[in-house]
C-alpha cells in the first residue's frame, strides 16, 4: 500500500458521499442556519449571498478534516513498517462502514460507542464553537467550521482509520480531504434547499438506499483488502 493509494481514496470519498444523510444529522442544522444569514447579519432569500457563509463554514470543516488526517497519518508513519499494520486499520475501516450502512438500513446503532467516546473532547471545543457562531463575518464561520470537524462523529472517526493506515502526512490529509470532498454536495445543498434535503434523508426508502450502498462500499473495501494480501503473498512466494 502506497500513501495515495487510489482505493483509499475512492473509499474516503465515497463514505463520504453516500454518508452525507448520517453527516446531515449532525451539523445539517447548524449548515443550514449559516446557509440563511448574508454577511450582514440578515436572512435572505438570495442564492448567490447564501452560498457564500456555507462555503466559509464548510471550507473551515474540510481544513480541520485535513489537519486530523495530517495528525493521524503521521504518527501512524512513524511506527516504522506500518503497511501490514495499515491494512488491519482499513479491515476496522471497512467493518466500521458496514455498522453505519446498517444503522440507515435497520437503525443498528453499533457505532454509537465511538461518537460517545469523543464526547469529551467536543465538550471542551464547543465554547469555541459557540463563541465562533456569534460572529457574523467568514472568521467566524471559518473557525466555527474549524471546530465542527471535531464533532464526536462516528462516520469521521472511522475515515481518520483509513487516513492514519496511509502512514504518511500528505497522505492522511488527502484522505480526510477525500472524505470531506464526498460530503460537500449534500452539504453545501443545504444552502439552497435545507427542507427539501432533510425531508429526502428522512425517507425510509432513501435510508435504506443509503445504507445498502455503505454496505457494498464496506463488501468492495474488504475485497480490494483482501486482493491486496493476496498480491503480497504472491510476491513472497516468488
């Protein structure tokens, strides 16, 4: 395994995307809120002053996804011969996907022990965050956003898995921005149609969607994990 090995990558990015309803749970409201005010302070129905906040708070959430893969990768490298251990973090990776796709297909709530162990941290962040939200200018939507990324999050914590198996800095950062790249579109959208989303990610039938598509992300992870010791041990053999 490489640093930018391009199924981590995909997997980051898909897990992301196809996760959007399970991120849409936990700062959809705030996403939305920042979607509705203008720079000046006051609600308004333009798209175009709408977008702007959003993008500042999810710019801000990005660069902290960066700055976790960065931090998760690098310690994971300096571990010396961190690639057969790199693939035991992505097998957790991949079983850690499949509890989320089963929490949207039959409510499974498996992962719930992760979110409740970073729950100590949030609660030393969130008077950041709440200082940060009372600014109406991009700092503080930047800075809000800085401090959202550390929302006890079971699905980010699950990709930091991923970017710390990478063993490298640029390559852990690239990793969580894959992930937070996959979030965007769902993310974003909340600007412009944040009832209409969250109506959509309510739906039974949308969820179920949702969690057989993780399902299968988690299934195509533990293939390409399980090539991948296959090509290894070939090469030994030889």
């Amino acid at each position: 395994m490489t640093a930018f090995d391009p199924a981590v990558m995909v997997t980051a990015f898909l897990a992301g995307l196809l996760g959007s309803g399970h991120c849409f749970g936990m700062c959809g409201g705030i996403a939305a809120g920042l979607g509705a005010i203008s720079p000046a302070g006051r609600l308004s129905d333009s798209r175009s002053v709408n977008f702007a906040p959003a993008f500042q708070f999810n710019s801000g959430r990005l660069l902290s996804y960066a700055l976790l893969g960065l931090l998760a990768g690098g310690v994971f490298g300096t571990l010396g011969d961190w690639t057969a251990l790199g693939r035991w973090l992505r097998l957790l990776t991949a079983l850690l996907i499949l509890a989320v796709g089963l929490r949207f297909l039959v409510n499974w709530r498996g992962t719930g022990f992760i979110e409740r162990g970073g729950a100590a941290l949030w609660k030393r962040i969130l008077p950041w965050a709440v200082r940060a939200s009372k600014r109406r200018d991009w700092m503080g939507r930047l800075f809000l956003g800085l401090c959202w990324g550390l929302l006890p999050c079971g699905l980010v914590y699950t990709i930091l898995l991923t970017a710390a198996s990478t063993g490298s800095l640029l390559g852990g950062a690239v990793t969580m921005l894959s992930f937070g790249a996959g979030t965007l579109p769902a993310m974003l959208g909340l600007t412009l149609a944040a009832p209409a989303l969250a109506s959509m990610l309510q739906d039974k039938t949308v969820r179920r969607i949702v969690g057989f598509a993780l399902v299968i992300l988690a299934v195509w992870t533990l293939f390409m994990i399980w090539n991948s010791m296959q090509g290894s041990a070939h090469s030994l053999s030889h």
